[in-house]
C-alpha cells in the first residue's frame, strides 16, 4: 500500500487542524501517517511515496520549525526521493504566498513533483492578539484540506503519483 507522509508544523492550531483534516481523508485511499516536523526524519521521506507538507506563515516565511526539518532533511534526501509526489498547505494571517513560494522551492531542490495546487487557509489575523490567539478553523476552511487529502491518498494507491 503507498504512503502518504503529511508533515506539519503549527503554532496556533491552524496548520495542525488542517494537516489533521487531509490526515483523516486520506486514511481511507491509502496508508497515511502524519508527524510533526520537530520529530520528522529523513528516514520516514524515504518510506513514502507522497508528501504533503503544512505549516503557518510566519513574517512572511515558512515557521522556523519546519525550516529546521527542511535543513536537517535535505542533504541526507538529495537525489534519493526524486520525481516523488508532493502538495503544500499555508494557515496565513494575509495571503500565504511567500511560504508557498519558500516550500515549493525547496521542493524543486529536493526534485519533487508537485501533485495538486497549493492550498492556503487566510485566517485574516492582522492584530498581535489574533495573531497569537489559538486558531479554530470552519468546516468550510477545512473542507479543501479534506478534499486535498483524500484525491492525494486516492492518486498514490491508483499509482498516478
């Protein structure tokens, strides 16, 4: 059975909830494990066929926790997961793009394929409270990290990825 490996960092809740929603959808389609990036290692890239990585923006960045899992990652990966399947998801305050633009970039690096377009959830939190305060998403928000799931689960066990 292929593996889904889904790779999260969150600081508010936001990104946990939907790297929790594609999770769910996609244990249905196909074996689905997901791990936090503080406890991601290069060896469980190398036991699966398809990633989805998800975290918030930060300062216009990805998070420094999943830099830090990008950094210890990969060199020990390049050239070793080459043409594997790959999806982002951003929980944004604004609009997401640069940590997009950030992970995707790596992803290039590291030769991967991207399966399905970027999803970012905008949260619209523009004050320090909001943006600090712990994040709970709709359905409606959660819906296409669901969606993303469970195509991307249903695309690895068919072999389209």
């Amino acid at each position: 059975m292929s593996r889904l490996l889904i790779i999260y960092h969150s600081r508010t809740g936001g990104a946990k909830s939907m790297a929790q929603a594609a999770f769910e959808a996609a244990q249905s389609e196909c074996d689905a494990v997901i791990v936090h990036a503080k406890d991601a290692t290069p060896e469980d890239l190398l036991t699966a066929q398809g990633y989805i990585f998800c975290c918030p923006e930060n300062l216009a960045a990805i998070t420094g926790e999943m830099k830090e899992f990008f950094d210890r990652s990969y060199y020990p990966l390049l050239g070793r997961i080459e043409g594997r399947a790959y999806a982002l998801m951003v929980c944004a305050g604004s609009d997401g793009e640069s940590a997009v633009r950030q992970m995707s970039r790596i992803a290039t690096g590291l030769r991967l394929r991207q399966a399905q377009e970027p999803i970012i959830v905008n949260t619209d939190a523009q004050t320090p409270e909001a943006i600090l305060a712990p994040k709970t998403l709709t359905d409606a928000q959660l819906a296409p990290c669901k969606d993303l799931g469970e195509a991307f689960g249903a695309g690895l066990s068919m072999g389209v990825f």
